[in-house]
C-alpha cells in the first residue's frame, strides 16, 4: 500500500515519530523498579518505615515537602538547560522525568538507568539531542557543585574530629578519588568527551572506524555545549546552576530539620560533619541499594565520633531510608501517570497524521 501524496507543490508530511523504543524502554524500567520497590519494602517492612516517621512526629510533613521542594529545584535546573527548547515541554512533564530517575536511580546503582529514564521521557516533547545535552549538563554541574562543598567540608571536619586512623585513611582516599574523578571528566570535557569515547571504542575494537566517525558527528554538538558549561557559555546555564545551589541549600536545611526531629543536640562541627562526611558516605554505600549495611554501621560511627550517639546515627539511617521509600513510591507513580499521558499525545499526533494525509490523499482524488 502506497502513502498518499501530499498536494502538487507542496512537501510530503513526515509522520510522527512513535518513540516505539522509549514506551517499551519505560514500561520495562518501571515494571522492574516497581517490582524492586516491592521486594525492598518487604525487606525493610513498610511498618518500620511508618513507625520512624511516627517517632519523627509532626516534623515528617516538613521533611517530605523539603524533598519534593528538593525535587521541584531540580527539575527547574533541567528545564533551563533545556533551554530554548523548554518552552516547548510543560514543567510538570520535566518534574515527572526527574521524579521517575530519582525513583529508579534508588534500585539500578550508578545512575545510568535512572538518566537514560529521565531522557526517554522527554524526548517525545522535544529534540533528542536537546534533551540528552540537558541532562548531561544537569548531572556534571551537579558533580561540580557537590565536589567543591566536600572539597571544603571534609578538611574542616578532620582538622576539628580526631577521627580513627581508618576511618580518617577511607575519607581521605574517598575524597581524592572524588578529585581525582572531577578532574578527570573536565580534562575528557576539554578534549572533547565524544570524541575521547568515540576514538576509546574505536581503539577497543568494539565500533567500527564508520560508526565512529557516524556517531561523532551527530554528537558534536553536544561537545561543544559541554565545553561552553565549563565557561558559563551554554543558554540557561547561570539559571540552572543557581537554583542547583538553592537546590543544595534545601538538601541542608533538610537533613538539619532530620537531625534536630530525631532528637540530636545540634552543634556546627556535627552539622559540618553530617553534611560533607555524611554525603561522602553515602555516595560510597551507594553501590548498594538503600546503602543496606553500609550506612548504619557508617552513621553509627560517624555520630559517635561527632559527639552524639551511634543509636541517633541508626535512627538517621531509618529515616533516610524511611524518606527514600517515600519518594521511590512519589516517583513511580508520577511516572505511571506522567508516561501515560506522554502515550495519549503521542497516539493523539499519529490520529492527527493519518486523518490529514487521508484528507490529502481525498482532495487528489477529488
């Protein structure tokens, strides 16, 4: 069966992508992240989730809506690096995809699902490569902004806390290679990061020479953008990285309401402690999902060296964990309902296409 035509003179419409791949792509990640959400609550048991909200009393509302506050920062900051795209995707649809890949990126450690989530669910609204360059730039202005605040909390934390010889050993190694890390993607930025990989894969033998060079330029673009971040050159860039730094603030003010709702007696050094060497060891638990096992044993020490008691620093780890079910449960249902809607409009601009090519194909034969 042949397309209609378009009328004589004019340019044959193009039909609209279905973005097959990304619909199937979500429904498998959020049947899994759904299942995993599942498993883990009957690990953890919902009950005791409740029952360390209850002993967090009325402060619980507060800390939830601080973390969808924290979510909403967030999502702001893609949206201005979306720019100018972004006037052509709502807000709500950019806040669903950083709810739906803060979700998944609880259960898939490293973060690459949750990323690749965030991207398939906005790539229907606007230019792939647009959407892909926005969530690059949002995840390395994010490295960079968390790193610096390490870089100056942790020094001040060890100077004032006699921490152990091992302990002191682990946090100075997990901050250097930190650096070390950083330091390194700016170099592969500079280089250009595309073309590093592309000419690694090349020199791997896992792509041929053709896909390289194919690959490379359709990503060229993208190289230059994240060259511009590192001069403040890319459209929205002051925007993003502004409310990144007021998304960082809330994230603060947080763990301190946490701190003060648990009972600890608040102090600057355990506040400086928790916020840099805290973080510091919740990014190396996050190779495991939740940080099962990791966190408590690391909280517990931490506080006792900070000068509270290891049961505060448990009763820390169950609320954390406790939040984190929260916002796994908040994301995959936005993501449902988020994904859905994305479907509708998509289905609706195929009906759009067939009923204007079948009134074309009408007015030829007419």
């Amino acid at each position: 069966m042949t397309t209609p035509s378009a009328p004589q003179g004019a340019e044959p419409e193009p039909p609209p992508n279905r973005h097959v791949w990304s619909h199937l792509f979500n429904i498998v990640v959020l049947l899994g992240g759904s299942i995993g959400l599942v498993v883990m609550m009957h690990q953890l048991g919902w009950d005791m989730a409740v029952d360390v909200l209850q002993r967090v009393g009325t402060w619980a509302g507060v800390i939830i809506a601080l973390d969808l506050l924290d979510m909403v920062l967030d999502a702001g900051a893609i949206a201005a690096f979306l720019l100018p795209a972004s006037h052509r995707i709502s807000f709500w649809r950019v806040f669903a995809a950083q709810a739906s890949g803060r979700a998944i990126n609880i259960f898939v450690p490293g973060g690459v699902v949750g990323e690749a989530t965030k991207v398939t669910m906005l790539v229907s609204c606007a230019p792939r490569d647009r959407v892909l360059l926005s969530i690059v730039l949002f995840n390395l202005a994010t490295i960079y902004i968390s790193v610096a605040i390490l870089i100056v909390g942790v020094p001040i934390t060890a100077y004032y806390v006699d921490m152990p010889h091992e302990l002191a050993l682990l946090v100075w190694v997990g901050l250097a290679v930190m650096i070390a890390v950083v330091i390194g993607i700016g170099v592969i930025v500079h280089r250009g990061a595309i073309q590093t990989a592309m000419a690694t894969l090349r020199g791997l033998h896992i792509i041929s020479k053709e896909r390289a060079a194919s690959w490379g330029s359709k990503l060229a673009e993208l190289d230059q953008n994240l060259k511009h971040l590192q001069s403040g050159r890319v459209p929205g860039a002051k925007l993003a990285v502004m409310l990144l730094i007021a998304e960082r603030a809330v994230a603060w003010l947080t763990t301190i309401v946490v701190l003060h709702a648990i009972g600890v007696h608040l102090h600057p050094m355990l506040v400086i402690g928790v916020l840099s060497l805290g973080v510091l060891i919740s990014w190396m638990s996050a190779v495991v999902p939740f940080g099962l096992g990791v966190q408590d044993g690391s909280n517990y020490a931490l506080f006792e060296l900070l000068g509270s008691t290891g049961e505060l620093g448990v009763l820390y780890t169950l609320v954390s964990r406790a939040r984190t079910l929260v916002i796994a449960c908040f994301g995959f249902v936005i993501m449902a309902f988020a994904h859905t809607a994305n479907r509708t409009v998509v289905r609706r601009r195929h009906r759009d296409y067939v009923r204007r090519t079948t009134q074309n194909a009408q007015v030829i034969r007419g």
